[in-house]
C-alpha cells in the first residue's frame, strides 16, 4: 500500500476548491471589465463661492459657480451630468452690511459623454423651386429637397447642392422652374 503525505480528504478537498476558484476569479473579472461596469453612472459633487450685495445674487452666484465647476469636473473626465441639483450656505456677511459670500455645491449623476453620431448614410432628394428670379427658384428647390432628406428621418449634414435643371423659364424673365437636387451625410 503506498503511504501519502497528507490524508485522502484534504487533497480532494484541496483540488476542489482549486476547481471552483477558477470560474469564480474569471466571472468576478468578467463583472468588473463589463461594459455596464466601465460606463456606471456616478454621483459628483463640486464647490464654488461668490460674493454678491443681496444674499440673493450671491446665493445664485455662488450655485452657479458650483454649477460651473461640476461641469469642468465632468468635461475633464468625459462626462455629462444630469439631475444636477445646487445649494448655497452663507459664509460670510460684510459688518458693513455691504455684501454677503455664500459657498455653493452642486450634485449631478454624471456618465460617460454618449459618442457623436456617425453621418454614414448618404442621402439625396430633388424638389421642385419656383420663383421670380433664378437663384432664388434655386434657393427654393434646395430647401424643399433638404426638408425631403431630414423627412426620411435621422440626422443629417453635409448638405451640398448637386444639380439645378431648368424645368421652365418665362419667356419674359420673369418666372423661373428648377429641380434641385441635395444630397447629405446622415446617421441612419
């Protein structure tokens, strides 16, 4: 019979928790890469103060200073916040009479700056301009074909305009048809 080094029960025991350490270290670092981990929501708070005659205007400057400096705070990370709140405490009266300072703080749930859009899809439309003189028969058929693309929804920019075709012109100048055709970049 061989002789081991340490009794039966402890080495499988042993093995076991080795087992079962692996798939939990791996799903603990899966939570913590996540993307709803990388991207959470998260409460910042900043300070400000401002001097003013009324306790009123100083009280609003003072939350506006706080206001400014949460989102300073949150442009240095890449964030934007939302449900910002602001307070004002007075922190000092001028004996005089002539002035008050309060300190300001604001709070706001702030979060990563959703990406630009990505213009795409390239989008184009023609429309019919009239009027009195050519480039404003032109002016027309352009904004009529832009209101085409932004109607078929989504974002859009870029706007150029890529052709003008007479349709008709009156024999005395004073009347003028165009197709306009617009293209654009928009986001879908």
């Amino acid at each position: 019979m061989a002789q081991h080094d340490e009794p039966y029960g402890q080495s499988r025991r042993g093995s076991l928790a080795g087992r079962l350490l692996i798939p939990v270290a791996l799903v603990a670092m899966g939570i913590g890469l996540s993307p709803a981990a990388a991207h959470a929501d998260t409460w910042r708070t900043a300070t400000g103060s401002a001097w003013g005659q009324t306790q009123s205007s100083a009280s609003a400057a003072a939350q506006a200073s706080a206001r400014t400096a949460l989102t300073q705070t949150a442009a240095q990370l890449g964030e934007v916040c939302t449900n910002v709140t602001s307070s004002a405490t007075l922190s000092y009266t001028v004996p005089s009479g002539g002035g008050y300072v309060y300190g300001g703080t604001a709070t706001g749930l702030c979060a990563p700056a959703p990406p630009p859009p990505s213009y795409t899809v390239p989008r184009t439309a023609t429309a019919r301009g009239e009027a009195s003189t050519y480039s404003a028969a032109v002016q027309n058929g352009a904004a009529a074909a832009r209101a085409a693309i932004l109607a078929a929804g989504g974002d859009c920019t870029g706007y150029q305009t890529t052709g003008a075709t007479n349709v008709y012109t009156a024999p005395t100048g004073s009347w003028y048809i165009y197709d306009v055709t617009v293209s654009a970049l928009c986001v879908h």
